[in-house]
C-alpha cells in the first residue's frame, strides 16, 4: 500500500444477542475479530455469501451498530464519544435498498439536504439550495426534479439520490453497503462508473461491499473475502484473483461464469459441499473447516489468523 | 428505383408515410408537460374527498359542531332558566302565559323541542349537552394524540429495556378499569372542586373533571402502542440509518423521519378515539356520574327523559339522535380515513 492510511479496523467484533429461551441469550458472533486498513483514495472490496456479516462490518465501522469490542481508528483518531460527531460527517453510507432507503414523506431536495441540516454546514436557505442543486448535478438528476418525492424516480435514480446525500457533508471514506446489487445489469455498470468518477473528482475511500466479484474486481483495488464472520484472505485485487491460496476464496472465484464456453469448459469449479453453519453454533477451531476439501484434525483446535503469504497479501489457513 | 406504393389492402400493416407530418413546437411542449407531483398527504386527502360516505359524514359533523358553538350565543334562552308555567311543553307548543304575550303582539321564540319538567327550554339543553360531549370528545383526542405520540415513539425508538418497563406500564394501565377509577376519583376531589374559585370548575362538577383526568391517564395507551408497533417498523427503515450516519440526534429522527411515517395511524386512531369517549361519558353522565346539574349533557339528558318515557318519547328521542349522529359520523369518518391513509388495508 503506498497511500496513507484513512480508516484502520482493529479487532472489530459485533455480537448480537438472541433470544433462545426463556431469559437466555445466546450472542450471534455476526462480526468475530476482524482487522484491516483502507487508504486514502483506496477501495477495498468486501466479498462474501449471504449472511456471513459483510453489511454488518460496514455499518459497525460507521458505528450505527455499537461495535461489541475492537476500535476503529479514523484519520489517526479513534472513533469514541468525543470524535464521532466529526467522523459522523466525513464518513457516509450508501444502501443497498433504494427504495427504503429514501423516506417518502421528504422531497428530494429534503433528502439530500439532510445532512447539511444536520450538521449545520449551510447558513442561509439559500445556500443550502444552491448546494444541493450542485449535488444533483453530480449524480446528474436535473434540479427541476428537486421538488419531486422519492416514489417518483426509478431505482437507478433513488440510487443516485442516495449518493448524492452521502455526498452532502463532503465525507472522505464511504461505506458502499450493496450499492448495485438492487439494480439491474445497464444501471449497474452506470453507478458503478459513477462512483470511480467520483472517487476521483473528490479524492474519496470506499468499503465497497458487494456479493457480484465481477463487479467487485472492476471497482476495487485491494480485495477482502468474508466467511462467517470472519476476513478469510485479503489481497491486491489482481494478486486475488490469480494467486488466491484460501480454498474458500478458491472455490469462490471458481463459480465466477466466464463470457467464454471455450475457457468455460475447460476450468473446472469447485462445488462446496454442505450448508453455511449457523453463526449461533460456529464451528471449533477453523470456520471454514466443515465444508473445507483440505480440512485435517489439526483445524478443530484452533482458528487461524491472518498471515501474510506474499506481500500485501493475508490469508487465514492452516493448510497453507 | 421506383417506390412500393402501399397495398390496398385493409389488412396491410404497410402504412403511407405521406400521413404523418411532424409534431409542431407547441405539441411537443404539451407532451413534455410533467404530472404535478403528488405528497402522500395531498394524495390521501384526494381519496378522502372521493369516498361520498365520509363527507357526508363529515359534513354532519362540522354542521353539529357549529350548531353547539354558535347557537347558545344567539338563542333567546339559557339552559338553567326555568318558567314554572311552561312544563311539559310538546315542540313548537306555547304555555298559556305565552300565548298571552302573542296575543298582545310580542314576538315569542318557539321552544323547537318543547320543555322539560322544569319549563326549561329543550332545545338548548340538547344543544348544550352536545357541546359537552363534542368538547370531551375533542378534548380527550388532544390527551391521547400528545401523550400516546411521544410514549409510543419514545419506546419504540429505543427499544431494549427502556421498551420493557414502559410496555409493561402500558400494561398495568390498560388492565385498571375506567368507570371504577372515575367514580373514586370524583368522590375523591369533589370538596375541593366546589370550594375552586374558578367558574367552570364549579361549573363543569368533579364529575366531569374526573373524566378529563382518567381520559388523560388511561386513554392514551391505545395510541402508544399503536405508534410504537408503527416506529419499531420504521427503526428498520434504512432512510432512518441514513439520518443516523449524517449525525442526527434521536428527537430529529423521532421528528422528522418517525412521526410524519405514522400519520395515517395517529389520525385514525384518534378519529377512532372520539366516538369512544364521547360514549363513555354519556354512559357515565347516564348512570349519575357525569356532569353535575344543572349543567346538561346528553347522557343525563336521556336519563332524566327516562321518567316520562310513555308521557314524553320525544324527550328521549333528541338527545339519543345526537349521540347517535355524532357517534356514527365519527365511526364512518374514521373508516373513510383508514381508506384513504392505508388504502393497502381496504377489503
């Protein structure tokens, strides 16, 4: 990595309580120990099946779940009760769901004005018309829709619009939560061309959170694999893709479809066998070690930490 | 190159382009004209205004309103003042002393529903009974609307424990039974109530300021857990995460995401809440616990005509088509309401 560092994950840990019985909670470890750096300009993106806690992980770094333990180091600060109304406003998310994550009693200009409201960035009505004007126009929806309500708009619009009031208080570090995986293929390509040209018009990070990897490797520029909870490889996007060693990154990449029935046919994809084992009943030691091909006893004992195998490039295994 | 020249045929798709000319400036601007744009309240009200029964029901209801405001300013008689000649009088009757007045020319005022026992004037009375039992309904709206709204919203946003004690406080209070605790608390306040140097105090009697007081402390916990159950599903709304990564504090999202999503159900519910109260204090008013004389309300007023049911049916019927009236148009207007906000939950 040459740029310096903007946002530092340490030991990140998000448990959340479930009720299995009368009075008894049994924590659901969404998020278990998870560490990693993003530099200023830096994309990373954050791969992973369903449900193994990629969305949590962004939202605990923005602190809108309270992290279990761990701390999230931002500009040299950690985040706490004194720094989180600056961090509020130079880190921002943008959702999955555009429909839900516009509130249909708000116009849009309402919507993406929202944050200078908030945290008072603009001084007179004027001003923050104006502003908002501007931001529209970067995500390119005409300021004559500004009085418009969010039902109005098709999804790669409210998307846009979504942006655009991440965009608002100027932040520097951006959650991606899913930003395409609602839309359909054209629109995709369109938002995510989007978010490049603004990564640098504004010099913005990104956690680009996805489970597509084709669109992932476009975006990204360093690469984290998530498994239950836990960051299982993370490498150089182009160093993932033609050296991953994690037999769960592996098996991943192997169910990418290839635009080539020729290649096609000829690579061979590696099926895991088994379900993802409930995060309420994690595995011993490893837990990939239930529906890994190369599991010994030796992974039951203990969970594997990241090691660096090449430069720049982490994974967790014991096999290795 | 010599051009097909377009079939005969009717059947033929092949169409003569030498038909259509291109669109003038002026066409073109009234296709581009945009659909104004709809808020969700503009939207509902237009429903409203589309469904007859609701507007006709709430066309009675403004009517009733403005009779009982107005009317007891112009009318040529008060509810207290009493002509022992003129008991018992049937509508639009006059008593002998009256008849006297018009025969030596003097202009005397119908009495429109007769008089009662006293030769009290019945309209009135009927008029003022209304005006309580609008005022409690209105009054006990207002109650539920603040405190249910803030209670609701504030459990819900919170959730956790703050959510547990405050639900189950909502709990105790719905199990406590109404009519017991208006009784014990009029007996309760009723020395200091006649002693007050207020006038409508004394006026309105402990009884009645007892059911303001349990309105205010029982009544709300319908609309809390309505709100609640709406704010618990807008917490998972991501706009409200949204709000919450931009920095805003819990009193902004309960104000300005939270409360505008639960409109619908806040209308209802409190359009659903007025007909309740307004019942229950004409049941209470009808048992003895209501207003205090002489002070009318319709309740009383049908319990006082129970006496001379056989002699004086009509006596019954006026204050009974009032409660009736208000009650029905409130139930109605309320259900339109629903339609409109929630058209979703039409059957």
């Amino acid at each position: 990595m040459n740029e310096p560092v903007l946002v530092e994950v340490k030991n990140l840990k998000r448990y959340f309580p479930v009720n299995t019985g009368f009075l008894r909670t049994t924590p659901l470890k969404a998020v278990d120990d998870v560490s990693f750096t993003i530099g200023r300009g830096e994309t990373l993106g954050l791969v992973g099946e369903s449900g193994c806690g990629k969305s949590t992980v962004g939202r605990t770094i923005l602190h809108l779940y309270k992290p279990t333990a761990g701390e999230v180091i931002f500009d040299g600060k950690t985040v706490g009760p004194g720094t989180i109304k600056e961090f509020r406003r130079r880190a921002q998310i943008v959702f999955q769901d555009p429909y839900s994550s516009l509130n249909p009693r708000l116009t849009v200009a309402d919507i993406v004005g929202e944050p200078l409201d908030v945290n008072k960035l603009c001084k007179t009505r004027k001003e923050r018309t104006e502003r908002v004007r501007e931001l529209l126009a970067t995500v390119g929806i005409s300021s004559e829709q500004m009085t418009r309500y969010a039902h109005e708009f098709s999804g790669g619009q409210r998307q846009r619009i979504g942006i655009a009031r991440a965009l608002a208080s100027r932040p520097e570090f951006i959650v991606c939560d899913e930003p395409v995986s609602a839309l359909d293929v054209s629109i995709q390509a369109q938002v995510v061309n989007m978010f490049e040209d603004l990564q640098s018009q504004f010099g913005l990070s990104y956690l680009f959170i996805a489970h597509d990897l084709s669109v992932v490797k476009h975006i990204s520029s360093r690469i984290a694999v998530m498994y239950l909870g836990h960051i299982v490889e993370i490498a150089g996007a182009n160093e993932l893709y033609r050296h991953a060693v994690h037999p769960y990154t592996v098996s991943l990449l192997s169910a990418v479809p290839v635009p080539d029935p020729e290649r096609a046919r000829a690579s061979h994809r590696i099926v895991l066998e088994g379900d993802v084992p409930s995060p309420l009943h994690m595995p011993s030691g490893c837990p990939f070690r239930t529906r890994c091909s190369r599991a010994t006893a030796k992974c039951a004992e203990s969970c594997p930490q990241l090691e660096e195998v090449a430069p720049g490039h982490m994974a967790a295994c014991l096999e290795l | 190159m010599d051009t097909v020249k377009p079939k005969k045929n009717p059947f033929s798709l092949q169409l003569d382009p030498e038909l259509f000319k291109p669109a003038s400036d002026e066409e073109k601007a009234q296709v581009v004209t945009q659909r104004e744009s709809v808020s969700f309240m503009r939207d509902a009200m237009r429903r409203l205004v589309h469904n007859r029964m609701a507007m006709v029901c709430l066309v009675i209801l403004v009517v009733i309103t403005l009779i009982a405001i107005i009317v007891p300013m112009i009318y040529p008689y008060t509810y207290t003042q009493q002509d022992v000649t003129a008991k018992y009088l049937r509508p639009f009757q006059y008593s002998a002393k009256e008849q006297a007045r018009i025969a030596a020319g003097q202009k005397v005022f119908p009495h429109i529903m007769g008089t009662d026992n006293l030769g009290r004037d019945y309209a009135i009375r009927v008029i003022y009974g209304t005006r309580i039992s609008l005022m409690v309904g209105f009054i006990s709206a207002l109650i539920v609307v603040i405190i249910g709204i803030l209670y609701g919203a504030i459990s819900g946003y919170f959730g956790g424990r703050v959510d547990l004690i405050m639900m189950r406080i909502v709990d105790i209070i719905y199990s406590l039974p109404d009519v017991l605790i208006v009784i014990l608390l009029s007996v309760a306040i009723k020395d200091f109530i006649s002693t007050s140097k207020n006038d409508l105090i004394v006026r309105l009697g402990a009884g009645m300021i007892s059911i303001f007081i349990v309105f205010g402390l029982l009544y709300w916990v319908g609309m809390a857990r309505q709100v609640r159950g709406q704010i618990l599903s807008i917490k998972e709304q991501e706009y409200v995460m949204a709000s919450k990564a931009a920095g805003a504090s819990a009193m902004y999202i309960i104000f300005k995401h939270m409360i505008p999503n639960c409109i619908s159900v806040i209308i209802i519910t409190a359009a659903m809440q007025i007909p309740s109260a307004i019942f229950t204090e004409s049941f209470l008013s009808f048992v003895g616990m209501g207003v205090s004389i002489p002070m009318p309300s319709l309740g009383s007023l049908a319990s006082d005509a129970r006496s001379g049911l056989t002699s004086y049916p009509y006596m019954l019927l006026f204050p009974a088509l009032t409660i009736f009236l208000i009650v029905l148009s409130f139930n109605l207007l309320g259900n339109g309401l629903r339609d409109a906000f929630d058209p979703k939950l039409r059957s």
